[in-house]
C-alpha cells in the first residue's frame, strides 16, 4: 500500500468521523431545551398547539434531528434569518424541515467521503493483489512511455521513436 493511499484513507476517516459528529442526533432533552430558550427568549409558540404541549410536541417532530443544525437554527432564528419566523416558532413540523435543510450540506459530504474511501480502498486492494512480476513489468512498460515521450519532445517524430525501441 502507498503512503498516499493511507494518507487518503486516514484524511476520509477522519472527515467521515467529524461529519458523523456534525450529524449525532439531539436527545429529546436537549431538543426540548432549545425550543424552551427560543421561548424564554420572546418566541411565540403557535397557537394551534396546546397549552403547556409545546416542548412535547418540539421533542417528538425533532426526534433523531441532528444537534448541530438544531443549534445553527436556532441561532438563525434568534438572528432573524428567517423573516417568516421573527416573533412566532414555527410549527413543530417546519422547524424539523428547517433543521433536515440545515444538515442536508452534512449528509451529502458524509456520503461523498464514504465513496471516496470506498473507491481508495478499492484502488488499495487492486494494487495488493498485483504480483511482483506484474508490478515490475508495469514499472518497465511506463519507462518505456517515459523514453517514449522524451524522445518525441526531443523532437525525433514518433516514427524514429517507435523503430527505436
């Protein structure tokens, strides 16, 4: 194995490791303790929601949301991000959108780095399986390409290059 497929394969790992990390789901409590700050911070719950049910309803439609992008929601409620959202929550089920939205970024670079690594270990496992005789020819047949192509730009014509060999 080359020290730039395990260089490539340690970088994916690691990236996949954070992006899974970005992506841990909040707990219910901590859900619930979010929306509770957006409250005591002035946001109104919808009306359409029972009285003392709102933090129950939060948890349940944020249920396995990702924490970070339930935070960066947040945070962009609180900053006025969302201009139809500047005093009222939005319903349960349209915060659990805006979050899938926020973590959408995430989810697709997660799974892009797992095909990355996915095809380097491939590439890794072709080269293993490759006998030494086979990897010396191949080593001997680029040289030949490398000869090749410095007598063409030495300016011999490919010709001369070819009968040459």
């Amino acid at each position: 194995m080359t020290t730039e497929l395990v260089a490539k394969s340690s970088t994916l790992v690691a990236e996949i490791t954070a992006l899974e990390d970005r992506l841990a789901p909040a707990t219910p409590e901590q859900a619930g303790e979010i929306v509770g700050s957006l409250i005591d911070l002035g946001f109104i719950a919808p009306s359409s929601i029972k009285p003392g049910l709102e933090l129950k309803a939060y948890r349940i439609a944020l249920n396995a949301a990702p924490l970070e992008a339930l935070k960066h929601v947040a945070n962009g409620l609180m900053q006025g991000q969302f201009p139809e959202f500047r005093s009222f929550l939005p319903r349960p089920a349209e915060l659990a959108v805006l979050v899938a939205d926020a973590a959408k970024a995430d989810r697709w670079a997660r799974a892009k780095a797992k095909r990355d690594l996915e095809a380097a270990q491939e590439r890794e496992a072709l080269q293993l399986e490759l006998s030494e005789a086979e990897k010396e020819r191949r080593k001997e047949m680029a040289a030949k390409a490398r000869k090749l192509i410095a007598q063409i730009t030495a300016g011999r014509s490919l010709e001369e290059a070819a009968h040459a060999r």
